[in-house]
C-alpha cells in the first residue's frame, strides 16, 4: 500500500511541474506573437 502512494504523490509531481512548464513556455510564445497595440497595460 505504501508503495502506491508514493508513486501517487510522484506522479502528481511530475505532472504539476510539467503544467508549470508548459504554462512558462506558452506564456512566453504569446507575448511574442501578439501584436503590440493588442496587449493590456497592467497599472501598478
């Protein structure tokens, strides 16, 4: 039984970071492609 959540907790892990990832990447690639004018200003 032990052994099965380990490998539960494990593999949620690797799946968050990968989200986590995937979301830095992608959110990179957007501000690259979308054009200037069309982007929101964010006030301080």
């Amino acid at each position: 039984m032990r052994g099965n959540v380990e490998m539960i907790v494990v593999g949620a892990l690797t799946v968050a970071f990968i989200a986590i990832f995937f979301d830095t990447v992608l959110g990179f690639f957007e501000k690259l492609m979308v054009p200037k004018g069309l982007r929101v200003r964010r006030s301080n």
